[in-house]
C-alpha cells in the first residue's frame, strides 16, 4: 500500500459522529473534513480530532467532495460519509486493491445491518445499480458511499455534478474512460445518535438525491 491515503469526509453537522468515525482511522490515513457549512461546531470538533478541516461555501455533496480532492496531498484517496454508519478501519480493503494496480475505482458494497438502511432508500439504490449494469455495463448492486480511486484520475474525469448527482457521475464517467470497477462488501450500520442523513433519512431526502442523480442520466 502506498505511504498515505488521503481520506475526504464530506461533513454537514455531524459533530455527535465524528468522534467515533476518526476513532476508526488506519494508520497512514489522513482525515480530510469538507465542512460543507455545519451549524453545530463539527469543523472544531474535527479540528480537536487532528482532522485536516477546510470550509466549503458552496453547498452540495459533491461540491464537498470536490473541494476535497483538490485539498488532498496523497495519490490515492478514499471518500466516505462522516456520519458514523462506516468504519473506517475498514477502508484499506477498499483502498488496496487500487494501490496494487488490481482496479482503478473501488466501491464499498453496503452489507446492513438492522436499522441502517430505510427501504425507500434502498430501493432507490438498488434501481440505480440495476440500470448502471444494464445500459452502461458497470457491475456494480451498489453506489456506495466508501470508494477509493486515485486523486489526479478522479480530477481528470471532470465532473461537474456538486449535488447528490457526484457519485453516480463519477461511476459512469469512469466506466466510459475504461476504468476497472470493482466492489468490495463492507459493514453498514445505522448513523451515530444524534445525527440524521440528509438522504436516507427522509422520503423527500431520498427524492432530491434520485432527482439530481437523474439528471446525471439524462446528460
């Protein structure tokens, strides 16, 4: 494995999390927190953590995102949520198999446990993944959210997306590029207290992501 990975945490209040996720934390990772405007002191929170922390003013997962690939120093990087419901000690069987040349992007395919994965949006999930394999050839049964791929590729696919479009832009740009997807299983489980998803948590947070995503689509 490479000397350092950079790991981006797209952050919106999610101090109650971010003491058990940084917790988690390899050796040779490198938190980087995007504070995509939290009202609840996460930056200082992860700041008192040793976390790398830089402000993101302009809202939107993916705008989170992409700021921290750009604020990120090593080659390879993993993203995943900071919401408590990964762990992080299992990042570097996402990460390896990029370091070792075996794939270009890898995924995180969510294993749930009780509680952690509300039907509507696993249902969600599972159409997206079910038209990726069909119309574009990419054998993935998950967008998950636990990804690594190298910095400067991810740059050069040019995404534009900086909603909750990014992560499925990112995989179908990179299947039309010829990249190598794969996808690993990891644990998923339910959000640490106190925090709530801006996705999953509600029917209408899943709505706004499935309709940013289809406009990915469309384009």
């Amino acid at each position: 494995m490479t000397s350092m990975v950079d790991v981006i945490l797209p952050c919106l209040n999610e101090a109650a999390a971010l003491p058990q996720v940084l917790a988690g934390l390899p050796a040779g990772y490198r938190a980087i927190v995007a504070d995509n405007g939290s009202t609840d002191g996460s930056a200082g929170v992860a700041r008192s953590l040793g976390a790398h922390v830089i402000d993101v003013p302009e809202r939107g997962f993916g705008a989170a995102v992409h700021a921290g690939l750009r604020a990120a120093t090593a080659e390879l990087v993993c993203i995943v949520d900071a919401d408590g419901s990964f762990d992080l000690g299992e990042l570097p069987s996402v990460a390896d198999p990029v370091a070792a040349g075996q794939a270009d992007l890898v995924l995180g395919r969510r294993v749930p446990r009780p509680g952690s994965w509300p039907w509507h949006a696993r249902q969600a999930n599972r159409l997206l993944a079910w038209r990726l394999r069909r119309h574009i050839g990419v054998p993935l049964h998950d967008l998950g959210p636990m990804r690594a791929a190298r910095r400067t590729a991810l740059l050069g696919l040019g995404l534009r997306d900086r909603r909750f479009g990014y992560p499925l832009e990112m995989v179908i740009a990179a299947a039309r590029d010829g990249w190598r997807i794969h996808e690993v299983p990891v644990a998923y489980a339910p959000r640490a207290e106190g925090t709530r998803s801006k996705v999953t948590g509600t029917v209408a947070g899943t709505a706004r992501a499935v309709r940013d995503m289809a406009k990915v689509l469309a384009r």
